[in-house]
C-alpha cells in the first residue's frame, strides 16, 4: 500500500505547478495533523510525535521556499503565519492537545482554500491567453488546402 500511494504522490509532484505544489504541501501537513489528533485520542506517543514533526518539517520547507523579494507583504505574512504555527504545535506536542491541533488544521484548511482560488484564477489566465489551437486553424482551411 506504501509503494502505490508514493507512486501516486511522486506522479502528482512530476510537472506540477509550483502553486500546485503548495496545495500538495498543505495537504500533506494537513494529513499529518489529522493523524496527530487521532494519536491524541488514543495516547500514541510516538505516532503523535512522527506527525507533528514531519507537519513541522514540511513547514520549514515551506518557510525556506518564501520569496521575499518577489512577495513582500505576501511573504512576510507567510513567515508570520509559519512561525506562530510552528509555536502553536510544539505547544500542542507538549501539552498534548487536541484542541491545538485542530486549530492548526482549521487554519491549514482555509489557507489551502485560498491556494486553490490561485491555481484556479491562473490556469483560467492561460486558458485566456492562449494562442488558438489547432482545431480552430484547421477548421479556418479549406480541406483543398491539404492536398500532397
């Protein structure tokens, strides 16, 4: 089960978007959250720790990948953003709360929303811009046109 669903995630990762990226990064902290709260619920230690670590990692990785020059306000808001929810789940890890990691993920949630609106905002910019495709200059020929 662990190998096809790497294969399904290596696939979704090859060609994708850098904004389809950070979907996929969201989703993944998201994932690991959720299975931290379950992990509270039954007092896995350990299964809890795994989580909110590898959710703090992708975090990181997603701090490090912040343009500063590119989006300032964006990116400062962004650092903040990461910085308080790193705070917030190492709290969670200690005080083993549930309650903090729902939040986390509630904010996750709305924030992968958000990301979602981009991606689909720039793929209709393409579409808008694109150049006419073959079918529409081939239906433009005369079909004597393509004699040999």
């Amino acid at each position: 089960m662990t190998d096809a669903r790497n294969s399904y995630r290596e696939s979704l990762v090859r060609g994708a978007t850098p904004v389809r990226l950070v979907i996929l990064l969201y989703e993944q902290i998201i994932e690991d959250l959720r299975g931290a709260a379950k992990a509270v619920e039954s007092n896995q230690v350990e299964k809890r720790t795994n989580a909110l670590n590898h959710a703090i990692l992708i975090i990181g990785h997603l701090e490090n990948k912040l343009n500063h020059q590119a989006g300032q306000e964006v990116a400062r808001n962004l650092q903040r953003f990461y910085d308080l929810s790193r705070r917030k789940l190492l709290d969670a890890q200690f005080q083993r709360s549930k309650q903090i990691i729902e939040e986390q993920i509630s904010l996750y949630l709305d924030l992968r929303e958000t990301w979602l609106r981009v991606e689909h905002d720039e793929k209709a910019r393409l579409l808008a811009t694109a150049p006419a495709s073959t079918d529409d200059l081939a239906g433009s020929r005369n079909h004597t046109d393509w004699k040999v």
